[in-house]
C-alpha cells in the first residue's frame, strides 16, 4: 500500500538542486527547479544508472552527470534522441514541507 509520507522542507533543497532519500526500494533524488516545484525519482539514470540528483537542474529537466543524458523531471523520460526511463515518485508540496508516495511502513531516512 502506498501512503503519503513528509521528506522534509522545501527551504531543505537547494534551488536548481536536490537532495537524496533513503527507501527500501532504492535512493530517491527530490529535486527543486528554479520556481520551487519539487520532482522526485529514483536516483538511477537510464542510461547507465548515473546518480542524477548530482545533475545539473534547468527548467523542469537534469541533465545526468556522467554522460549528460536529459531527463524529463515529471515523466522521468529521457529527451530524445535518447530513450529510457526512470521510474518517478508521486510528490506534493504542502505549506512549505515535501511529501512524497511511498510504499507503507517503509524506513525513510535524510541523506
Ligand atoms: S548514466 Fe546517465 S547519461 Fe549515462
């Protein structure tokens, strides 16, 4: 069962940046684009599982930094011409806390 469980706090994120999450089905990165709307996906590229939360953030995309694929924050699609997908985490901001859909009774520790 999934439930909704608070991360942290928006002012927690660097703008342009993320931060990493520690869940039992892997690391979560959630990002924070320029006008403060969070994204979260699993920290694994596509393409060869490169650790996207250290990418480089603009628009509503980041661009993986080992081989610099771009991927869709929202869809976790990379951009064509590149092809690939990473699976993306619900996410909600609620007077300035994060809260992301996961997995019931699942550990969630900050990383
Ligand atoms: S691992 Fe991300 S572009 Fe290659």
């Amino acid at each position: 069962m999934q439930t909704w469980i608070k991360i942290g706090l928006l002012s927690d994120i660097p703008r342009l940046g993320s931060r990493t999450i520690e869940t039992e089905q892997g690391q979560v990165a959630v990002f924070r684009t320029s006008d403060d709307e969070v994204f979260a996906m699993f920290n694994r590229c596509p393409h060869k599982g490169g650790p996207l939360s250290e990418g480089i953030v603009s628009g509503r995309v980041v661009a993986c930094p080992l081989h610099n694929w771009v991927i869709d924050l929202a869809t976790g699609e990379a951009t064509a011409p590149d092809k690939g997908c990473t699976r993306t985490v619900p996410s909600r901001l609620v007077d300035g806390a994060v809260w992301l859909e996961l997995k019931a009774g699942r550990q969630v520790s900050h990383g």
